[in-house]
C-alpha cells in the first residue's frame, strides 16, 4: 500500500486529491492536510464582496464529500516536511498542527510514499505596512476578497459607504493592488467593476469616486503582457479596452504603482516613472502580494534544509530552470513540466505552490530601483490542470512502478481560459472572456509577442457574464464530486 | 536597411507587439530599419510594428537625431485635448483623436536601461501616445467612436470626408433606451396587478376592463421593446465603446419583457377575463 498525501485542498490540491482517489485502487491512501474546513470557489467571491452572494454559495463542507470518496481528511496545516525521515527511521513524513476537528493545536506525524505540495500562497499582507496587522493578517485599513470571510467583511463595510453615500456622503473608493509585486490583478478588476455595477443599481454612483490602482505597467496587461479584445466587431487591443472600459465608467486610473504604505483612510504610492504619491480612500480593497505558506523542511539530522527545497519566496522547487538569468535569456523552456521536485522524486508541487522560474510579464523596476510588476498568475485553470497531471504521474508512479513516464502540463504550452465579471445580472451582466495561448509567452515558437495571435484574445458582453455564472454552477458541482464530475474540464 | 511601411488597409499591423528582449544585435538592425526607412520617407516618427517588426520599439526624430524608446509605457497622463493627426499608415488623412498632452513616460534606451521622460507639449505628446498605440495594437482610427470608423474608412477609400471628433465617445451614464423599458415596466406591473383582482369581489364590468387593459397594454409592451432594441442598436453605434450597449445586453432586457407580457397575457385570458 502507498500513502500519498496532498497538502492543501483548493482548486489545485482538491483537484490532484480527488483524480487521485479516482485512479488509484482501494488498497492506497490518499491524505488530504488543510487547515479549512471548507472548498472556496474563490473567482465568486468577487460577488460575495459586493452582497449578491451569500458565504455559503461560494463554499462547501470537504468532510463529507472526502468521506464519501475516501479521502482521509486532516483539517490541519502543514508545518514540515521531512523527506529523508529522522535518526529513527528513513521514512519520509511530514509533520501538521489541526485547526479543526476538535484537536485544535495537536500535532501529528504522517508518514507518506508520495507527497503532493499544493498549499497555495499565503496572503502576504504584511508586505506592505498597514495593508497587514502584523500578524499576517488583512489589516484594519482596508479590505479584500481573498477569501469567502473576507468577502463577506468587503460586503458589509461596502453596504456601510453605499448607505452613506445615499444620505449625501460623497465617498472615495479605491480598489487595486496593495503592492508592487502583486498578481490576481484580474480579481480587483473584477471588483472594481462589480463595485461600479451596483452603485449603478443602488442609484449612489454619483456620489462616488472610484479609481483604479495597480502594478500593470499598462493597462489590460493583466499580468499576462496584455492581449486582443473583439469589441464590437474590431480586434483591439486589451490595453485599449481596458483603457475605454475605465473611462466609459468614469474610472480613473493610477498604473505602474507600489503601494509602500497603508493608513486609514490613505495609501502612499511609488510610480515606475520614481514619483511618489497619496490617495485618500474610504473603501479600499487592495490585493496582496503571494508568498509561500512558510513550509520547513530538515534533513534526517534535524538540520533545516529549507532553502534546498523551497525558492526564497517560499515556493517549492520543482523541475523548473532557476538559473535562467537576465530577462532577454527566459525560455518557454524554463517552465516546470512535470512539477517534480529536483531532488525528491517523490515530492511534487502544483498550483501556486510551485516557484516559477521568473516572471510572465515583462521585468521593471521603477528608477528608484524598486521592483513593480506583476507576478505570474498561476490560479485558476492551469492550477487544475497542473493538479491533475501530477495527480497523474503519482498515480502512474505507483500503479506502474518508479519508471513510468511523468505527465507535463507545462505553462508555456497551455492555454487559459478566465472570464472576468463586470457586473453581475441576469440581462445587465457584463463579463469579458479571455484566452491566452500560451500562458508563458513562447519568443522562440511565436517571434515578438510570444503568443499564438489566433488563441489569443478576448470578448466582453451580457454572454461572458453567463459563461461566468455556468462556470460558477459547474465548479462547485465538480468540486462536490457530483455524478460525471470527471467529465468537467478543469 | 529601408523597409516597406504598412498602410492602410494594411491588417498585418493589428496584433500586440513583444517587448525588446534584447538589446545587441537585432535590436540594431530593428533601430537601423527604423531610421533607414524615416530618412527615405521623411518621417518625424516611426514605430517598428509599421515596418512589420513585432516589437516595441519606436524611433522620434528630436532635432537631428534619432532617439529610441524601447518598451515605452506612459505611466500619467494628464490634460485631455483635441489632436488632429496625419500618419503615414493612413496615407497622410487628418484624423482628429483625443490625446493628453502632460504625460510620464517610462522607457529603455539602446542600452537596456530604464529611462523616464516628462512631455508638456501637445505635438510632442501626441506623436508618443500615437506611436505608443502603434505597438499596442492601436490605430488613430480605433481611436474613433464605431460609427466614426466606419465613416472614416469609407473617407480612406475616397468616399466622403474623415469624422470630426464627438464628445460622446463613451457610453453614456443615462442612456435614453431606459425610458422605452421604464415605460414598458409600469405597463407589466399593472398587467400583474390585474391577475390578483379575482381574488377580491370585483365586478364582471370592472375586470372587463382590466381585461381590455391587459388587451391593450400587451401589443404596446411589444411595441416598446421594439423600439427599445431599434434604438439600443441605433445608440450603441454612436459610442466608441459602450459594454452596456451590447447586442447581447439589449436581446436580454427585450426577451425578459416580452416573455413576461406573454405570460401575464395568457394567464390574463384565463384568470381576469370574465367572458
């Protein structure tokens, strides 16, 4: 019998530990080690954020869907990884501490065979002074839609502005993110609009003033170096797009910006151009930058071997090219493709738990020297995919023996697919619906922009939005292992 | 070496450009292509997307020389005007735009490293945010309202003269479409309302009425929807972009209606007609 064990379950770990438990035959285990209790379909939490969803449309028990699989379910975190074992035993395990069903603080060791690292990020508030309360959690300053809680908190000190608002109050609201480093920038996006929507609907928009803040140094970049938009018949660029989008809704923007610095009621800001600047808020949901969720790991000693395993920033080394050096030597190559990690073949990483090799888009630095761009994405679609072909490999490596041939999902030969809500509604929704191909620019396969044009682009209107809200539907159903689960595409 | 320039109707140049990678020798013989091709066509600006290298690099020709900015990106933009603009891609055709005229500007030099440059001139102003949009993607014509495209491509074969620039190039906060659905709307409330009246004691004279009410209200309801999806469309082709004048918006509000007024109609016929 093989112990594998998934370390995380969302998007990404959820989706590695149910294939796994499919494919897999009774006689192995499958462990699943989270400190929730509960599956967050975290691209609606957008909606939670502005009040049309409740928590509980966004979320989901895991216990009992992993019992009626046959996962063995650990509410716990992870704290170590120890993939040589200890002075007693070779045997590679890791250690946890329950956050949940009832041993609350009780620590444990897990043995495993293999182990899959899909923990996710951690929300680095603390990045950014003030954006954090110096604890690693969101700060009293300003909201975010990072998870369902949180979500539900933007929703009701929104409601609280929009009540102002409607006795007169003219309020400033500012959505963005809260550092130079910061990916997601899709999810503020989509706030910043749903925001606009139903002040709309509330009949308050003219009592605010809402402004963009973000990292992209152009608008519609993304974090994916921008793309096509179909609007009305024409082929136009994201950046166009993005910048009528804005102004149409009466939204002004400030781009190219590290926000160094969060107080009440005021953030403080470097511009790539090396200005220095101040918005005042009343609302603000500002995004945090991702780090790793600070995993140890030690060698049968007990020494820390930490930084072989994991990148500086926290994320788990995995088959990737780290040395790839100055921007104009990245290669599509350098991508991870079988997630593995270099020195433990039995350990894996998906989802946002494995480091990239660089960034997506394009490095920059402010004059200051001050790094300001957008990390590379990694949620959504290729986290499943990823979760599934390492899910895959293990399988493969246990069913088949340790020879058997890995599965890839490299990002630079993948598409993704992202519909980003502008507005929810069943006639006045508005959603654009992108694809990129591939994820990671390919310079070499496509000269100059690094994409296959024809795979590359997007579309807004009424019909995004009802892609967004089947999409909604069906993730949740899959996710909930619900008859012809696996026939839904990740 | 002097490269063929792209002109209108010429598509090849819709596509976003790759950012400068690199800035040895490919790189040179891109910013030598540029400067070749603006000596021989006497060009003020050129971007390399225009000679059909995918990349963001763009040449002005500030007094004598040929400055290079490699992956430029205006970080602030400030005070909106009316420019009226001649490229060469458009065969020299004036196309008023609006363009900002204070703008900061991030770029790399032939060196690779970041530079920034401060523009308070409004034809300075207007050739980067021009050439800018070149590398993204953007002509002076996407720059127009749709209708407005429209027209000028029929200028740029001759026919008829290039638009002039209109205010309203966004969609407006309070269109007039809403008030063919306002309208419609109290008409369907009171359709609604006459479907309870048989559960009071209501005389057969007085729901007849209603009836007639409900006879008459259902065509208006349909004709207003009408109107609203002739006009929505009429509206929308004023705007150079409007996500709530949407094709797919309008279907949606017409369909919810008229799927509402059937079945307030029907289920009238047989609840508050008293024949």
């Amino acid at each position: 019998m093989a112990r594998l064990i998934v370390m995380g379950g969302g998007v990404s770990g959820h989706t590695a530990a149910t294939f796994a438990r499919k494919w897999l035959g009774d006689e192995h285990e499958v462990v699943v080690v989270t400190p929730n209790s509960q599956w967050n379909w975290i691209p609606s939490n957008i909606w939670v954020g502005v009040g049309q969803l409740a928590k509980e449309d966004v979320v989901f028990s895991l216990a009992p869907v992993y019992e009626k699989a046959g996962i063995d379910f650990k509410q716990a975190k992870a704290v170590s990884i120890h993939p040589h074992g200890n002075k007693e035993s070779d045997k590679e395990y890791i250690t946890i501490e329950y956050t949940g069903q009832d041993k609350e603080g009780q620590t444990e060791v897990i043995e495993y065979d293999y182990l899959i690292n899909a923990t996710g990020p951690k929300l680095n508030f603390d990045a950014t002074p003030g954006l954090g309360n110096g604890k690693g959690h969101l700060g009293e300053h300003t909201v975010s839609v990072c998870t369902a809680d949180h979500a539900v908190h933007a929703s009701l000190e929104l409601n609280q502005i929009f009540e102002k608002a409607k006795k007169g109050e003219r309020q400033k609201i500012l959505v963005g993110t809260g550092h130079g480093m910061c990916t997601c920038q899709g999810a503020a996006f989509e706030y910043i609009f749903n925001i606009e929507h139903e002040a709309n609907k509330a009949g308050v928009r003219d009592m605010l003033d809402i402004k963009w803040i973000s990292n992209e140094s152009f608008m519609g970049d993304f974090g994916m170096g921008g793309l096509h938009m179909k609007v009305g018949g024409y082929v136009v660029s994201s950046k166009l797009f993005a910048e009528s989008l804005f102004a149409e809704r009466d939204v002004p923007w400030i781009i190219g910006a590290h926000v160094n610095k969060v107080e009440a009621g005021k953030v403080s800001y470097e511009l790539l151009d090396g200005t220095m600047g101040e918005e005042e808020f009343d609302f603000a949901m500002l995004i945090p930058p991702f780090a790793g969720v600070g995993l140890k790991a030690y060698d049968k000693e007990g020494a820390d071997i930490t930084s072989n395993i994991f990148a500086p920033n926290g994320f788990m080394k995995v088959d990737a090219k780290y040395d790839a050096g100055a921007y104009e030597n990245w290669k599509a190559s350098d991508w991870p493709r079988t997630y593995q990690n270099p020195d433990h073949s039995n350990m894996f990483a998906c989802g946002i738990a494995f480091a990239p090799p660089h960034l997506i888009s394009k490095p920059a630095s402010s004059v200051n020297g001050t790094p300001i761009n957008p990390t590379p994405p990694r949620t959504g679609m290729p986290a499943g995919i990823i979760g599934k072909a390492v899910a895959h490999s293990v399988c493969d490596l246990i069913n088949k023996g340790k020879e058997a041939h890995l599965h890839e999902a490299s990002m630079a030969e993948m598409g993704a697919a992202c519909v980003a809500s502008a507005g929810k509604g069943l006639t006045s929704g508005t959603a654009a619906a992108m694809t990129v191909y591939p994820v990671v620019p390919d310079f070499e396969k496509y000269p100059g922009t690094g994409r296959d044009t024809d795979y590359t682009f997007g579309e807004i209107g009424l019909a995004g939005h009802w892609i967004k809200h089947i999409l909604h539907h069906m993730f949740i159903y899959k996710a909930k292992l619900k008859p012809g689960w696996t026939l839904i595409p990740e | 070496m002097i490269q063929t320039l792209k002109y209108y109707p010429d598509t090849s140049i819709n596509v976003n450009a790759g950012p400068v990678r690199d800035f040895k020798e490919s790189y040179l013989l891109i910013y030598e292509d540029i400067v070749d091709t603006m000596k021989e066509k006497e060009l003020t600006a050129l971007s390399a997307i225009q000679i059909g290298h995918l990349y963001q690099l763009m040449v002005i020709k500030e007094d004598k020389e040929y400055v290079a900015y490699a992956n430029p990106r205006i970080i602030t933009q400030k005070n909106i005007f009316d420019s009226t603009e001649i490229c060469s891609y458009f065969h020299n055709h004036p196309i008023t735009v609006k363009r900002y005229q204070t703008l900061s500007i991030i770029y790399e030099d032939e060196h690779g490293n970041m530079q920034t440059k401060k523009v308070d001139n409004k034809e300075e102003a207007s050739t980067f945010q021009r050439m800018i949009d070149y590398l993204f993607n953007t002509t002076l014509i996407d720059r127009l309202p749709l209708h407005q495209k429209e027209q000028a491509a029929r200028a740029m074969a001759g026919k008829g003269d290039m638009p002039i620039l209109e205010e309203n190039a966004f969609c407006p906060p309070e269109s007039k479409k809403v008030y063919f659905v306002s309208v419609a709307d109290k008409l369907l409330f009171f359709m609604l309302v006459s479907l309870f009246l048989p559960l009071f004691n209501i005389s057969k004279e007085t729901l007849s009425s209603w009836f007639t009410y409900d006879k008459v209200a259902f065509p208006m309801v349909i004709a207003l929807m009408v109107g609203f999806f002739i006009f929505a469309n009429y509206e929308a082709k004023k705007f150079k972009q409007c996500t709530s004048c949407q094709v797919g918006n309008n279907i949606g509000v017409v369909l919810k209606r008229v799927i509402f007024a059937l079945v307030c109609i029907v289920s009238a016929y047989f609840i508050v007609n008293p024949n």
